[in-house]
C-alpha cells in the first residue's frame, strides 16, 4: 500500500507538475504512466458483524443456532485505471485545474479465517451441528451483507472528501492557485 501511495504521489507531481512545461506528448505519457495500474486508497474502514443462524424447521425435532463474530477490513478509493486523460483541464493561464474522479469504490474486502469466532453454537433434539459448508456459506452471507450495506455506512463519501483533499493538497503544491475536483456522476 506505501509502494502505490508513493508510487502515485510521485507520478501525480509529474504529470500535474509537468502542465504548461512540456508538450502535450510528454503530458500524455506521464498520466498514462500515473494511472496504468495505480489505486488511490482513501478511507480503510474495521467492520465487526454478527452472523447469526437459528434454524429451528417444525418438522424437525429439535433446533440449532449458531453465531459468529466476524472482523473485516475493507478499504475504498478511487481505481485510478477510470481515470482519463480528458478528465484534467487547465485553464489557457495555468492557475486553474479542474479534475474529474471516477466516483469511490470498495478497494480490497478481507475477512480472514483468524478475525473469525464462534461466539455461541447450541444443537438439541435430534438434529446435528452445522457443518462446515452450512457454516462457510453462512459466513459468505454474513460478508455479502457487510459490501451491501457499504453505502450505508460512509465509507464512499470518506472516500470522496479524502480523494478531494488529496488532490487538492497535491496541485496547490504543483502550483495551482484553484483547484476545482468532481466526481463522475455528481451534480456539480
């Protein structure tokens, strides 16, 4: 992560840095270089959830119920392979920028085997425990509610103000007296 936020700021200051000093060329091939394969983490977010299970058929005698604690990380950003050249224009006198962002989306999803706990787990009557496919697709159920319900929780306006901040720190640095930064998609 340090590698690609180094990577990216050095690769910003040359591109933006680089406006109004070389041809448009030169211009180009640096923000093709920028943003090739580059991701702009902005927001890391520690989610814990519960996955809970009661099943407890009529026709079954007995029921059973199990309950998992779950820590996730999930960091969002801007996939900088969105962004395009187009998206940059400078004003005919060099002190004005205007960047459109692609809009925010969730980078990297992890929920590893160890930030996983069973918090309580009750078999009776008749019936047998959950084995280990019933508790692995509980635990997919349980991470698919946690990226719905992404939006819900913030994660994508942090992202927008922290990119915001990002840039806008970034090109008053390069020179830039306003700096204006849009996402896709929003109403300006």
């Amino acid at each position: 992560m340090k590698k690609t936020f180094f990577f990216l700021l050095l690769s910003a200051g040359l591109v933006f840095g680089s406006c109004g000093k070389n041809s448009e060329k030169k211009l180009d091939e640096a923000f093709s270089k920028a943003v090739s394969c580059a991701e702009l983490g902005t927001v890391e977010y520690t989610i814990t959830k519960l996955v809970i299970a009661d099943d407890d058929a009529f026709y079954k005698f007995g029921d059973r119920k199990i309950i998992f604690s779950c820590t996730t990380t999930m960091k969002a950003g801007i996939d900088l392979k969105d962004f395009k050249r187009e998206d940059v224009v400078v004003s005919k006198d060099g002190k004005s920028i205007n960047v459109t962002l692609p809009q925010p989306k969730i980078l990297s999803f992890n929920m590893s085997a160890e930030d996983i706990k069973l918090e309580f787990a009750k078999v009776s009557g008749l019936r047998a425990g959950f084995n280990t496919d019933e508790r692995n697709n509980l635990l997919k159920q349980g991470e698919k509610a946690i990226l719905e319900d992404a939006p819900n929780l913030g994660i994508y306006e942090d992202a927008k103000e922290n990119a915001t901040d990002f840039f806008k720190t970034l090109l008053a640095q390069c020179g830039y007296e306003n700096v204006n930064i849009a996402f896709v998609g929003d109403e300006v």
